[in-house]
C-alpha cells in the first residue's frame, strides 16, 4: 500500500513539475526573476540546453542518451518490483519520472525549462529534485546494504 502512495505523490510532483514549467513559459521569468529568501532564492526562467550544470553536448546526442537511461531503468524498475525491492522501485520511479518530464523539455522547447535558482549553486526544476533524491535514495541502499554483509 506504502509504493501506491509513494508512486501516488511523484505523479503529483510530476504534475507540479509540469504546471510550474508552463506557468514560467507563460508569464516569462527570463532575465528578471522573483526574489523569495533575499538574493540566494529566486524564481527565474532559463533554458538548460545543455546535459547538466549548463555543459553542453549535441541535442541528438542528448536524446539518444536520455531514451537509452530511461529504457535502462524502466528494466531496472520492473526488477526491483518484481524482487520487491521496494525503495528500490520508489528510487527508480523518481528518477523515471524527474528524467521523463525533462525529456517532454527537450523535444519541445529544445532544452530543460529550470526555473528555481539558488545563487552559489545552480539553475534547475523540481524534475531535478526528483532524479537527485532517487539517486540519494540508490545510494543509500547500497551502502545499508553493503554494511549488513
């Protein structure tokens, strides 16, 4: 029952994701964006052609690699529910669906809408959010796992 609620809210964060990314386009945040904690925190529109932290890389290229992880983790997550392994399967499903909403970026606008800007770190989305806490979520599990042998 705990993996329905847990997929329940990544859909939810999934939509979030993606009304957030509308309304920026919408009501173009570019080059003046909405401060919210002084300076360090604002809300500001910017198209991430790039793979990440703004490096750039040939967009077919991109393409090719995100539909290559992302058949590579649908594989790992029909695995992980099939062994029950179910952290596992949340990890996975963040990842999946954080990865998914920045692909629908990529074929339509040509690059990743961010919109959260944080002034001694990076430009990035809540799509964002969700790859790194599956990825923290992975890495944990592993290291809890490798502690118990």
């Amino acid at each position: 029952m705990a993996i329905i609620f847990g997929n329940l809210a990544v859909l939810i964060l999934f939509a979030l994701d993606r009304v957030l990314k509308y309304l920026f386009i919408a009501s173009d945040f570019s080059g003046r964006g909405r401060f919210l904690l002084g300076d360090f925190f604002q809300l500001k529109l910017s198209l991430n052609r790039g793979i990440a932290f703004g490096f750039g890389a040939d967009y077919y290229l991109i393409i090719a690699l995100y539909l290559l992880i992302i058949l590579a983790l649908v594989f790992y997550l029909l695995n992980a529910y099939r062994k029950k392994h179910w952290l596992s399967a949340w990890a996975l499903t963040l990842i999946l669906t954080g990865g998914c909403s920045n692909l629908i970026d990529r074929l339509k606008y040509g690059g990743v809408i961010d919109y959260f800007d944080l002034k001694y770190f990076s430009v990035f989305n809540l799509a964002d959010a969700l790859i790194c806490l599956g990825v923290v979520m992975i890495l944990v599990n592993i290291f809890l796992s490798a502690k118990n042998y």
